[in-house]
C-alpha cells in the first residue's frame, strides 16, 4: 500500500486533493480557490512537461504536520529535472487487475533540483 504522505519512501507518492492552505483564512469566492494549496490545480501534485527545453518540472506538496507561524498546512516543493539525466524510464501497466492503477518510475543519473514553494 502506498504512503499516504511522504514522497521518498520505495518511490511511492499518492497524491491528495487540493484543499485550503491556510484555515484561518476564509475564501469568499470559492470558485476561485485563490487560497488552495495547489491554486487550481484539482490535485496537490502534478508535472510539468516543457519538451523545447527538455525539462520535467515536478510540483507537490506535502501537508505538514504541526502548522508554522503563518498558518499554512502545506509546504511545496519543486523538482526539476533535465531529459539528460533520465537513465531509465519504467512504465507498469495493469501490474494488479484490482487497481486501475499505472506506475511511472524514472531512474535518473543525478540528483534534480530541489525548490522549496512559498506559495504553497
């Protein structure tokens, strides 16, 4: 079973939906999830492919467990990838018929950059 919340354990990371990154902050118009975690984006994780710069930008967030100073429940973070340091690219399809479920494990030859989000 996957871990519900930390992104370096076995590789395996399960998104959550997006929801409100500060509680004691009222969103007047909620159509606009101005203060979601991930803006309006529907889940707290997604990528970013830009193929003319070969880059893979990564973007999650991960919900913290005592709240800081300013109130968020999140804090973002970023990687960054470039296509160059991509080693292998493993694509697992249908790997259990109960889950419809696709795993992508990239093997990378480097480290990617690693950001720390405000907006979050």
């Amino acid at each position: 079973m996957p871990n519900m919340g930390l992104f370096f354990i076995r590789g395996e990371y399960v998104t959550k939906y997006n929801t409100s990154s500060n509680k004691s902050v009222v969103n007047s118009v909620y159509e606009t999830k101005m203060n979601d975690a991930a803006g309006n984006h529907t889940l707290l994780s997604w990528a970013h492919f830009e193929h003319d710069r070969r880059l893979l930008t990564i973007y999650f967030a991960v919900e913290n467990i005592t709240r800081d100073h300013d109130g968020l429940s999140y804090t973002g973070y970023k990687f960054i990838i470039t296509y160059s340091s991509f080693y292998t690219i493993i694509v697992d399809c249908d790997s259990d018929p109960d889950e419809r479920d696709n795993y992508i494990y990239i093997c990378l030859r480097y480290p990617p950059q690693v950001n720390t989000l405000l907006f979050f």
